[in-house]
C-alpha cells in the first residue's frame, strides 16, 4: 500500500475524542458521593451458516461448506459494569410488574431480519428498545439513591439519527411546501419560530426563504447570492447544536450520552461478549434458523458476570494506554501485558490506583 502511494492516517484515536470517554469504568466504591453506572450497548448479527472455521475429519475427507451466510437473527443489547447484562432479577421484575405490567425482564431484542420477516433495525425500533432499557435501568439503579446512568454508544448511522423534525438545513428547500418535512418549533434571539405555515388548514413547511427573513438575513437578489446564506443558517445555535434522537431521550430523563470515537470497537466491551457468544453458536452449528434460536439464548447462559468485568478492564487498560499517547502496536501490547499483571498480583496496589 505504501509503494502504491496510501499513508496511515490514523493510528489511534484523536486526543480529543479521547478525551470524551469515560475512564473509569471499574464499579464505583459505595462511599463515592456519586455512583455512576456506564451502560455499553452495540448490536451484532448471527447467521444460521457460520460455524467452526477447524473441524475434525478423516484424512482425505472434504467437508462441502455452504457459501451463504444463511438465514440470520439480529441482536441489540446492554451491558453495564456493575451486574453484566442489563436485566432485572427475579425479585426486581415481580415488585416492578405491580406498579408497571409493561416493564420487561431483559433489555435484549431479537430480530430476525428480512423483507418477508419482521424487517430491518431502524431509528424508530432502536428508540422503542431504548426506552425499554432505560426503564430496566431507572429500576435497577434508582436516581434517589445517588446512582447517575451513562449511556455509551458506538458512533453508527443508527445511533446518530436525528429525529424527522430535527432541525437541519439539509431536510428545506428554497419554497414553502413541496416534499419537504415540518420541522420543530424553535426559537431565534429570544423569540418564537414557528417552522410552517398554514394554508387551507393544514401545515405547510416555510421553506429557506422565509425562515432567513423571519431571522433578519436579507434573500434579496438572485438565487446565487441570497443562497450563499444558507451555511450561515446552519451555524446558528438551535440548527448547530441540535442533538440526535437518542441524546434528546436520554437528557429528557436526566442521563448521560456518550458516543465512543470512531473505528474503535476496542473500547466497547459488549464487542468481546459478542465474541463469546459467537464462539458458543460456531460450536453448535447445524445450519437452520430453528437450531441458531435455541443457541443464542443457550449462548447468554456461556457469559458469566465476571467475564463482563474482565472485559470492562480491559477497555480501561486500552483508555488508559490512548491517554498516554500510544498508538495501537507493540507499545501498547506491552503497556496492556503491565496492567494486566499490576491487577492480577494480590501484593501490589494497581497502576492507576
């Protein structure tokens, strides 16, 4: 790749964006005067096809694999780094369902995907499975005992979707009317602005035009000149600043959003559990869908809470390295190898301690 003219671009994340992660995802000491809870959600896909990459066999046999993926059941869930998996025990579920039959056990969601099966994964889909994990989560750790939730995610299309009302330059077109969206209601130096019109009773979206006017910025002139302020538009407060569906559901319930720098799945602990999970369903492969809806649910009783604990040390050790200025390599490597042998001995206080 070098003798073909590409250079590295990145080798680890921006010190910036490092900045914004959270490091400290060891469970809180109860004497802390703020107990916080960081909550890892990520999705994954299973397919009825993938097994074993080795397999036993006589010498000379063939084994004919399928070259499809198969038929495959999708999986969105949370994990957090006090109890593993996002869920709520026994006792929690029986006392949560007098005062809400809606409340769920699991925060998990399984969709078996497909035009002539229950769909694909969507904002509106996500958003449903996020308020029923943030009701798991209210009840599990409840705010008037001091508990703050934080919610980290990785940085997806999905995740990222603003709202259909979201206000956004690029969902307006120059006239009022047409196939463009009503965006909300806002407000510009202290007034309010409504985003359309009504015509014959019904809402009618105002367009670029008339949104400029109302904040002041002349459209006089031909197309070319007046449109040079539509970046300006852009970079006003409410249309700059405004948040994706999942931040405005979670600071509506007083939570923290968090969104881990991109093209890092390292930082992500739920993305080892998957791995777990998956090496169970390679093992006990039969190529049908019948068999994968069995071992998906088999293949959460494989992950035991201690295991989740491993991993969201492990993501601590990777932060801990970032913060430190290396890059993903034999440095790093070697920085890992001390953390793990700074936490494992009983008779040394740890590094970051």
């Amino acid at each position: 790749m070098v003798k073909l003219g590409y250079v590295s671009l990145t080798n680890g994340p921006t010190p910036d964006a490092i900045k914004a992660i959270p490091v400290d995802i060891e469970s809180p000491t109860e004497d802390r005067r703020s107990k916080t809870v960081f909550i890892f959600h990520d999705e994954t896909t299973f397919h009825s096809n993938d097994d074993q990459i080795l397999k036993w066999g006589l010498k000379g046999e063939k084994i004919m694999k399928s070259k499809s993926k198969g038929a495959g059941i999708m999986l969105s869930d949370f994990i957090d780094n006090h109890n593993g998996f996002l869920a709520l025990t026994d006792e929690e579920y029986d006392q949560a369902k007098q005062s809400n039959p809606d409340v769920k056990k699991y925060a998990r969601d399984f969709l078996e995907y497909g035009e002539n099966k229950e769909g694909y994964w969507n904002l509106k889909r996500f958003v449903a499975h996020m308020h029923r994990a943030i009701k798991i989560a209210e009840i599990k750790y409840p705010k008037d005992q001091g508990w703050r939730l934080c919610w980290i995610f990785d940085n997806s299309s999905c995740h990222n979707a603003m709202a259909d009302d979201a206000l956004h330059v690029n969902r307006m077109t120059v006239f009022p009317g047409g196939k463009q969206r009503i965006l909300r209601d806002t407000s510009y130096n202290g007034k309010e602005q409504r985003m359309y019109t009504v015509v014959n009773g019904q809402k009618v979206a105002k367009g670029l035009k008339r949104v400029l006017e109302e904040r002041g910025i002349s459209t006089d002139g031909r197309n070319k000149e007046w449109m040079q302020s539509v970046p300006v538009l852009s970079q006003h407060i409410d249309f700059k600043f405004e948040k994706c569906e999942i931040e405005k559901t979670l600071i509506h319930k007083g939570h923290i959003p968090t969104f881990l720098p991109k093209f890092h799945p390292e930082l992500n602990p739920i993305e080892r559990v998957w791995a777990q999970m998956k090496r169970y369903t390679r093992a006990h492969c039969n190529y049908s869908i019948q068999s994968l809806r069995v071992n998906i649910p088999n293949s959460y009783e494989s992950i035991t809470n201690e295991n989740i604990q491993n991993h969201c040390r492990k993501v601590r050790h990777y932060m801990f390295g970032y913060l430190e200025g290396l890059v993903p390599g034999k440095e790093l490597d070697e920085k890992l190898k001390k953390y793990k042998t700074a936490v494992k001995s009983h008779r040394r206080i740890g590094i970051h301690e």
